[in-house]
C-alpha cells in the first residue's frame, strides 16, 4: 500500500490580492463587477476618454496640472461599472486642476456629479436640479454599492417625475 497524502478535510479557499502596481501602489482587485458593453453602448468611448486622460493629461503652468493618477482612474473605472448597470445616458468626464476627476450625469436639466480626488478613498456627490440648485450632495466610500446604486436610481427616478 502506498503512502500518498491524505486529501486535505477541510474546503479550499482561495485568497484574491491586488497586483502591485508599477508605481507602487496596489491596482483595484481583479475580481471586480464585469460589465457588458451592449447594456451600455457609451462605455467603450468613456472608457477609452479615461485612458487618454490618464495618460496624456498635461501640467500646464499657470493653469493647472490635469495629470490624472491611475489610482484615480482606477476608482473611477469602479463608479463608471455603477453608471453602466442602468439605463442612463452617456456620462461626461471633467478633469480639474490637482488630479482629480468628476463624472458627470445629466438627465432632463438635473446633474449627479461624483468627484474623485487623489489619494482619497471618499467619493463627493452633488445633485443638482433644473436651476442648477443643490438637491442632495455628500461623501461616500466607493465599496459603499448599495448607497451608490440607490443614489443613481434615485437620480434617474427624479428626472423622471
């Protein structure tokens, strides 16, 4: 009789990390929501206008430096995955000054802006109605889907009403 290892008894897991990235900071996780471009017919051109601005965004002195960091290019991929799940028009995307990024929802006159900053796991919303007056606006962290996702469909049912 041979002596081969038992079988191990208990279940196997299986840990999922982050690769590290070149700069030294960890990309998002490899197992993030997948996303069918046909649900979204923007997103390839979305996606492709976050690329070029993560890579060729310009420090232009006296203005501002619109490099856009690929951590948050990165959470913004991740809020991009929210907007894609709904029947929603294409968003805008705004670059400002310092790295940071808005992701822009119109709707009827009404705007849902998220604001990604440098560095900052939060995500700043802002809605706005027909006169350009603040309805609702807060932080949230971005593995906060629930929240998001209420928030969206919220936005989509206002501009509806």
């Amino acid at each position: 009789m041979s002596s081969l290892p038992a079988w191990p008894r208990s279940a196997a897991s299986m840990k999922v990390r982050p690769q590290a990235a070149s700069s030294g900071q960890a990309r998002s996780s490899q197992l993030e929501r997948v996303v069918r471009s046909d649900s979204a017919p923007w997103l390839p051109s979305l996606l492709f206008h976050l690329k070029l601005l993560e890579t060729s965004g310009r420090n232009i002195p006296g203005i501002g430096d619109f490099r856009i960091p690929e951590t948050t290019a990165n959470q913004v991929r991740r809020l991009i995955a929210f907007f894609s799940e709904q029947n929603l028009p294409a968003p805008r995307l705004a670059p400002f000054s310092g790295g940071g990024l808005a992701l822009i929802l119109e709707i009827g006159g009404q705007e849902l802006t998220f604001t990604v900053y440098p560095n900052q796991n939060e995500i700043v919303y802002l809605q706005t109605d027909e006169d350009d007056e603040p309805v609702n606006d807060g932080i949230l962290m971005l593995d906060q889907t629930k929240p998001i996702s209420d928030l969206i469909t919220a936005f989509l049912f206002s501009s509806l009403a």
